[in-house]
C-alpha cells in the first residue's frame, strides 16, 4: 500500500506529505547510520550568515552540496553533514548598528561595546528558524539540529590554537601597510575581500600643475602630475619621474602679450596630454590654441627635451599649503622631485604624485628616500582639521563618490593649478557588506605571511580536483601565483579576540587556548569575545608590568578557513575523528569564494597541516536576474525562491539549476520559463509514464528478461544512462550528469511508452507481462538514478511501484552491462531516424500524421520486420518496401541529402482519408475521456451528431467502428445528440466538418 496520496495530488503539496515522511521515519538520519564508519565521505559545509534569508545564491550551492552526498550515500558511504553558522564579522555589526541608529565607530563606543556585542550576539540567529524551513524544503538533508557555530566557545578556541601555530611558525607579523580600508566601518580589509566589491561608478581626473621653487629660462615652469585620486592631493609629499626618461618642456604664451610659461611633461605621453587641444599635431614643435570659454589664443611651443634626473631633487611649490607650517618629520625632503622605477609612459603626464599615507607603491618609496608622511583623512575617511577648506567632509562619499574630488579640481581652478581635468566610468572597490567606497589607506595590521609558504600551496592545489577543471590553473591557479600577505586583524568589535597581550616594554605574548589564559590570568573564561577577554590582564614575564590585549579582532575569514578543526574543537577534542575526516572528500561554493573560502581554508591548512583542506572541488557561477542584472530585492527583478517552490515544486527548482551552467562556474540568467520546462520535460512527464505504469500495474510484478526489441533497447539505454550518469557523477560534472536523464525520460515517454501502449492495453498476456515489467524495472532504476538530483519525485515513484523502503536508503544502481543490445541501439537508432525523415516529409507537404497513406520505401535497409513494423505504425503507413532504389516524380516525395534515403507516397485515395478521420475521432474521444477523467475501467457509450455525410459513414461501417470502439473503451455509437455534461462532450472540426460528441458513462 503506498505511503503517499493518490499522484493526482499537485507537486508541490506532495512534496510537502513526503518531507513530513522523511522527518517522522528519520529517513535522513537513517541513511547515515546504516552506512559503515569504516567508509565516510567527507562533506565540509561553507557556514552562511543568519542575518538574511536564503536566496539563489545559497540555493545553487545548497543543491551541490545535496546532490552529491545523497550520490555517495547510495554508493555506500557514510556521509555525515554537519550545518555551520558563520556568527561574527560586519554583517551582524551592521544590522544591529542600523537597528540602534548607530552611524560610526564612536557612537558604538558611547552605546558600550559590552552592549553592542550582547546586542549582536542576539541577533546572530536572526533568521535561524526560516533557513531551517527553506533548506529542508528544497530537499536538502543536513543535521541542522547538531550544529555548530563560529562563535561557540570551543570554535573560538581552536581559532586561538590556529593561530598561536602560525605566529610560532613565524608566520605571523604585525605590520604598516598600505590596505584598503572601509571608512564606514573603519577597518582593513582583506585583499580577497577587496575583490568581491567592485562597482562602475563615475570619478573626475585631474592633471595638476606643479610650481617649481626654481624657474628655468627665467620663466615660471610647472611640472605636469596626472591622479586619479584628487582627495589624496593635500598629503602629496613629493613628485616622482623616470630618472631615463625623456620629459618635454613646453613654452605656453598668451598671444599678443609678454606673459608665458613652462610646462613639463613626458615626451611619450604628449598626445594623451594635449588631447583636448585638437591643433596639436603628434611630433609637432608648435601650435596655437583658442580657448572655446574665454576666447584667448595662447602659442604652445617646444623648447626642448630633458631627462627625468634632470629634475630631480627640484622643489616645488606644494597645490595645498595646509601642512607647510606643521612638525613633520623628514621636512627637508617635503615637496621634492625624486626618481622612482615604477614611473611609466603608459599613461598620465609620466610624472606621479606621491601621498606615502595612500598607496602601497607610495609608502615603499617613501620608506626608501625618507620622505615626509601627512595622512590628511581620518580611519573614517574625513579630511582632518588642518585641510581648512574641506575639513570634515568624507573624502569618498557614499553614493556621490566624485563629489569630494569635484571640489577639491574646483579649488585647484581658481588657483590657476589645473591643466586638465575629466570625468570617467571605472570599476572601484567598495566595501562587500556596507557599498561604501574603499579608501587605500596606511595603517597597522597583524598579518598572516602567505607568501612563505605560496610554494608548498602551489603543489598542494595540484592534489585538488577542481571543476570546473579550468579553474585549477586558472582563476584560482594564478591567484597563487600572486598571493599576498593576508590581513586578519579587524578594528572591530563582535568577533574572536585575537589573542595577543602586549607590554609597554615591548614583551608580547601570544594565548593559544582558555586554559592557557586562565593560568596565565588567574581568571576563569568561559567567553573568547573582545568585550570580555579585554578585561584580562596578567602581569608581564619580562617587567612585571601589566600586558593587555590589543583592540582587534579576527577577520571572519580565519574563522571560515579553520572549519575542518575548528568544527571539531581540535586539537582539544577529537583528535581521531578530525583525523578521519581531513582533508574533506567534496567541498562547493561560488566562484567568488576561488578567492575567499577555498583560498583560507588552502592557507591554513598548507601553515598548519601540510595538506590541502580538500580533495574535490565543484564551483559554481552566479544566479542573475533575466536581463543580466544582479538580482536585487530593491529591483524586484527576480522571483521568490519559495513561490517558484510552490508553484512547478522544488524539484523542478534544483533541477533547472543543476542543468544549468552556473554548477559550471558559468553565470546563469534566472528564468521561470526555464523551471516550467523542467517541469513539463521531467517532473510531469516521469510521472505521466509512472501514471500509465499504475493503470495497467499486475497485482505481482515478475522481472522477466523479455525478448520484444522495445524492451530490449530501453533497457539497453537504461543500462547505457547508469554508467554516464555515474561516471560524470565520479568527475563531479553536475551539468553532464543530468542532460542525459533529460533525454531518456524522452525516450521512455515518446517512443517505449507510446510504441507500447497497444500491447500494455490489447497486446496477449505474455507480451503485456513482458512490457508491464521492463516498464518496472526502468521506474525502478530511474528512481534510484534521479534520488540525488530530485529527491522528492524519486521517494514518490519508488513507493508507487510498490517499494515498501524509501529509495534514499538503497544503493546506487550499477549497469548490467550483459543487457546491452548494441545491435538493438543500433537498429532502433536507424528506424528513429527513417521516421524522422518520413515525418518531415509529411511536414513538408502538409500531411498529418494520422492520416493514413499507402507506402513508404527504403534504401539498403538492414533492419528486421520488427523494425519495419515501428516504422511503419509511427509513419502511418500501410506498406514499407525495402528498394535498391527510390521511386522519384508522381505521387512520391523525398528529401535531399536526408540522412536515410526514404520516399513516401502522399497520394490520399478516398478510403485512405476515411481510415485518416477514423484516427482522428479516436484521438478526439480519448481526449474527451480524459477530459472527463474516466480511467479503463470506465465504459461508455459515444453520441455524436453532425451534417457530414462522410464521417457518418465512417462512423457507421462496421471495420471502422468496431475499431473506435475498441480503442475507446465503448459499448457503442449511437447518431444522436444527448442532453450531456460539458465535461462529456465537445464540438470540433475534423478535415473542416463540424462533429459534436458526447460520451454516456455506462
């Protein structure tokens, strides 16, 4: 007896009484346990945040993480999945801080950081409860309820072992870098993570004139510096040039006076430069500008060239006079001309603007020659009180990014230090959770010194099996190749303490666990958080003076990258098991976290472990809105997950996906119309076969091995699906894995179905035994087949077909590979195409398929009577000669350079259009009877009335009729009209003459 309501019931509702199954038999947990721990597979899952609701993003590699254990589950392994929540980190601060109303790290502080931290502290499991819900609905099994979380104690703590590893690994160093910071949240990020927020936005360029101290030619000479970044100006220190370069001087004269001057620039760059000046001719020595807004004509002369040592060591007069008075060390080389390497022709003035505070290249030149340094903006991205002019304005608004950078050109213009100036669209790095524009800044970080051990990572990646395979050597590949000391310090308050205690003397000491700090401290600690551990202090080994804890806390991304140990409390506990289960089997996410999460759980384990944190890697691409956009709830350009659940099923939703590109690392243009194709081509049309199966389905099933070619060949097919299907399984190819299930339930439901049902209904009882059990055993399999990918169809027609276990605890299906006829594949693949090319030519000249014609010829065919018999019943026609060659001209049509030679007769003689109405009516009733919901059981008597002589007479000769009744399951005709039901009757055209029919339940 089945387990679940009648199939007529709707996807969606079904899917819900079989999830309801699964929780009250346990059918998930029961799939782990009765799997060996002698043989896991190993599933580390990527920990999402609580703070929003699951949508296609989380949905995509869900799915992957779904199918792939349920896979090596029915392979026989124990695949234990543990659900992780990512707990600490910006995006539970700014929620909480837009909660409280709180806009900076100052108002944090004046709320209390204990208060801010509780307060993020409850909010973590914001929406706990919702992704339970929605990841059990889509089908995902995964132990939500033995979960563990990044801010759990004993997480933290193996956090704080990692990292005393590295730092005595001398792997660790805290250091003064350029970085990008975020100045609305006011700390350092990542160079990963810098890379997962780039926008266009629109900016403003300038080429600046700088005065020098000393004039050439008695003339006053200003040395040309192109930037980008025209906020940095105020903490320029110097200029830099190429010290071989050739540089330009130029003679600028307003015509008709005496007043002119010098402008320097690179010789190779003067083109770029003079752009906006249309008179100028490249190589030229002369030529005379009017300016459009005043009209003046001013005379640009060559004078003469110069090498970029020339300059060097000149001073110059400074754009911003703001810090000309203050105490600034090195002043003796402020505002100098200095040589560098990296200065190149390759674009701007070949002269660079220096602001040490803002750049990585800066900072290392200005460390080199002892420049000056003036950081003129504050950590929270505001000119500080001594830039007069803008003090206090944000230097990178959010949301008018080129403001600041306007104003300041506009200044510059009225002091007549601008020579050019423009608005351009580029990609800019903003902050990955808050939008806000990023600023290279410089300041202090602990960092991580990933390029000590770049080497031993490179030949870990090559024990790694990425797909896609490109990615190996490719994005990820050349990631390593360039790797870059990573930053793991945050100027923040909810997360992991980092554990480091500092003396006034100098003395550091660095905690590796909570029982190291109790006896260090003489305190008890149950909680690693910042608030709590700051309160600690114990007394300095070397002085004796008190060591305190240092402000920051962890990126989040050393929490993500310690998942493998850390889950476990290792090396506290669990030593065995997390042993057994490192490096994980199967990892997947998104391409982005190529530079995030596959890239630090690499680190980590190369520094700690000397292996890669995992074997097999499956990428996935990003989940776009229909026009190409990225999906945003303020656009509304995107369905909700859960109404398309609900409407075509969440199998029909995962499906789609994993048929898609983006389980390829290929973006994916959401489209409903594409879920309701996977739902009409393989949910609808699977259950249309099992519906079919369930008609005619014997009270005992017998497996016979029969002999009919139909069975032969779905059988061999099906055999020929199970080894694709598990060897692109076995290379972790989603995409390759499915698109085959796609074309079999074709197969199944268009040609064995339909070529089988006449001897399912009429055929002898042999031949009807022989279908009904290939038909099973085909369900049966397939059902195995589809478990990973649609799990809720697969429990459904495994229970239909009178399976008392759920389907998700029996093995994999292995192909018999002795039932592989490929002399029948063969055979029916020809057939199939000389249908096809028969078809066509119907098409061709207009000719439905039901109506009946005389002959069909073949050339050479090899094909047995069986064969021909297909052809002929699928063509409709009452002869097939095989010929050496075709008959061509008369009544016999043919298509050129067809793939079979084949030629049909079209003549339709006036008994052949009877027999093409006879089939057309039989079509015609048992739509009605299905329109009526009738079943086989169900007789009927058929009424009809009509003007037409002719299908009244089809209807009356005894040939004829005997036959609709046989294929109608009726009693008898009658050539009346009845007071009938709507749902049992119909008028309609056949050949342009009108019929009505109405059908009397019996």
């Amino acid at each position: 007896m089945s387990k679940f309501s009648t199939d007529r019931k709707n996807f969606p509702e079904r899917e819900q009484e079989i999830m309801e199954y699964w929780e009250k038999e346990k059918i998930f947990e029961q799939s782990i346990d009765f799997r060996s721990e002698d043989k896991p597979f190993v599933f580390y899952d990527g920990p999402p945040f609580a703070t929003g609701l699951p949508h296609y993003g989380h949905i995509v590699p869900g799915t992957l993480k779904d199918v792939f254990p349920r896979f090596k589950t029915m392979q026989g392994h124990r695949v234990e999945r543990r659900w992780g929540w990512d707990c600490h980190g910006l995006p539970i601060e700014n929620l909480v801080e837009k909660e409280l109303g709180l806009k900076s790290k100052k108002d944090i502080e004046e709320f209390g950081v204990d208060k801010f931290c509780e307060t993020c502290r409850g909010k973590v499991m914001l929406f706990a409860k919702e992704w339970k819900k929605i990841v059990k609905r889509l089908g995902r099994w995964v132990d939500m309820e033995n979960d563990y979380k990044t801010m759990d104690l004993e997480f933290m703590e193996s956090v704080w072992w990692g990292f005393k590893q590295l730092f005595d690994k001398g792997l660790v160093e805290e250091g003064y870098r350029s970085m990008h910071i975020c100045p609305r949240c006011e700390t350092t990020l990542s160079n990963f993570e810098v890379t997962q927020g780039y926008m266009d936005i629109f900016d403003v360029s300038v080429i600046g004139k700088f005065e020098l101290e000393e004039k050439i030619d008695s003339l006053p000479t200003y040395v040309l510096a192109w930037t980008t970044t025209p906020w940095t100006l105020p903490g320029n220190v110097a200029l830099a040039v190429g010290a071989d370069m050739q540089y330009s001087v130029w003679k600028k004269q307003e015509a008709g006076k005496d007043v002119a001057e010098l402008l320097i620039t690179a010789k190779e760059l003067e083109e770029q430069v003079f752009k906006n000046f249309p008179e100028y001719v490249e190589g030229g020595k002369s030529f005379v500008f009017e300016d459009p807004e005043s009209g003046k004509k001013y005379k640009f002369e060559f004078v003469r060239k110069i090498k970029g040592k020339d300059l060097e060591n000149k001073k110059y007069k400074p754009l911003f006079d703001y810090f000309i008075n203050e105490e600034i060390p090195n002043k003796e080389n402020l505002y100098k001309i200095i040589t560098a390497d990296f200065v190149s022709t390759e674009e701007g003035t070949g002269v660079v603007h220096i602001a040490p505070a803002f750049g990585e290249d800066d900072l290392n030149l200005g460390r080199e020659k002892n420049l000056s340094f003036i950081q003129h903006v504050t950590p929270d991205g505001k000119f500080v009180d001594q830039v007069r002019d803008f003090a206090g304005q944000e230097v990178k608004p959010k949301g008018s990014p080129m403001k600041t950078d306007k104003e300041i050109v506009k200044l510059l213009q009225a002091h007549g230090n601008v020579f050019a100036t423009e608005e351009y669209e580029h990609s800019y790095p903003h902050c990955w959770r808050c939008d806000t524009p990023l600023l290279n800044y410089a300041t202090s970080s602990w960092f991580v010194k990933v390029p000590e051990v770049k080497d031993k990572m490179i030949k870990l990646n090559e024990q790694i099996y990425w797909m896609p395979t490109h990615l190996k050597q490719g994005r990820f590949g050349k990631w390593l190749e360039n790797v870059r000391d990573w930053s793991i310090s945050r100027a923040r308050y909810w997360g992991n303490a980092i554990p480091v205690w500092k003396c006034t003397c100098g003395e550091v000491k660095v905690i590796g666990s909570k029982e190291e700090l109790e006896k260090e401290s003489g305190q008890k600690v149950d909680d690693l958080h910042k608030h709590i551990v700051d309160k600690i202090i114990f007394p300095c080994p070397k002085c004796g003076s008190a060591m305190h804890r240092i402000a920051e806390v962890f990126d989040c991304w050393m929490e993500s990258g310690s998942v493998p140990f850390a889950r476990f409390h290792y090396p506290f506990e669990n030593e065995k098991k997390f042993e057994k289960n490192f490096p994980a089997d199967f990892i997947g996410e998104g391409q982005d976290q190529t530079r995030g999460w596959f890239y630090t759980l690499l680190v980590l384990s190369t520094a700690l472990f000397e292996k890669p944190a995992f074997k097999n890697v499956v990428v996935n691409g990003m989940v776009l809105a229909e026009d190409g956009q990225k999906m945003a709830k303020s656009k509304q350009n995107y369905p909700d997950p859960m109404d398309i659940v609900n409407k075509y099923s969440s199998d029909a939703l995962r499906f789609y996906l994993i048929s898609s590109p983006v389980v390829r690392a290929e973006d994916l243009r959401f489209s409903e119309k594409g879920v309701d194709e996977v739902y009409k081509k393989v949910i609808l049309l699977t259950s249309n076969v099992l519906s079919f199966y369930k008609m005619y389905e014997p009270e005992k099933i017998e497996i016979i091995k029969s002999d009919d070619i139909l069975d032969k060949w779905i059988i061999s097919k099906m055999n020929l699906l199970v080894e694709e299907v598990t060897q692109q399984m076995e290379k972790y190819d989603l995409n390759r894995s499915v698109k085959p299930i796609v074309e079999f339930v074709n197969e199944l439901s268009t040609w064995y179905l339909r070529r089988s049902r006449e001897r399912i209904k009429s055929g002898s009882d042999e031949d009807k035994r022989a279908a009904l059990s290939t038909l099973f055993q085909v369900l049966q399999t397939l059902s195995k087949l589809m478990a990973p990918f649609t799990p809720y169809l697969s429990e459904f027609i495994y229970d239909r077909i009178g399976q008392k276990e759920s389907v998700h605890l029996q093995d994999w299906p292995v192909s018999a590979g002795d039932d592989i006829d490929k002399k029948v594949l063969i055979s029916m693949d020809k057939a199939k195409q000389i249908v096809e090319v028969g078809l066509a030519i119907r098409q061709t000249n207009s000719i439905r398929v039901r109506q009946v014609l005389s002959g069909l010829q073949i050339v050479d065919s090899k094909l047995d009577k069986p064969y021909l018999d297909i052809i002929k019943e699928e063509l409709n026609v009452k002869k097939v000669q095989v010929v050496e060659e075709l008959t061509y001209g008369g009544s016999w049509r043919t298509i050129e350079d067809a793939p079979e030679k084949v030629a049909l007769n079209i003549e339709i003689t006036p008994e052949l259009k009877k027999e093409g109405e006879m089939r057309e009516i039989i079509r015609t009733i048992n739509n009605l009877r299905k329109k009526a919901g009738l079943t086989i059981n169900d007789n009927v008597n058929i009424y009809f009335e009509t003007k037409s002589d002719e299908l009244r007479e089809v209807l009356a000769d005894k040939k004829f009729k005997d036959e609709i009744l046989a294929k109608t399951i009726s009693q008898n005709i009658f050539d009346e009209k009845k007071d009938i039901e709507d749902k049992f009757s119909i008028e309609l055209e056949i050949e342009g003459q009108n019929i009505w029919f109405g059908l009397e339940k019996l």
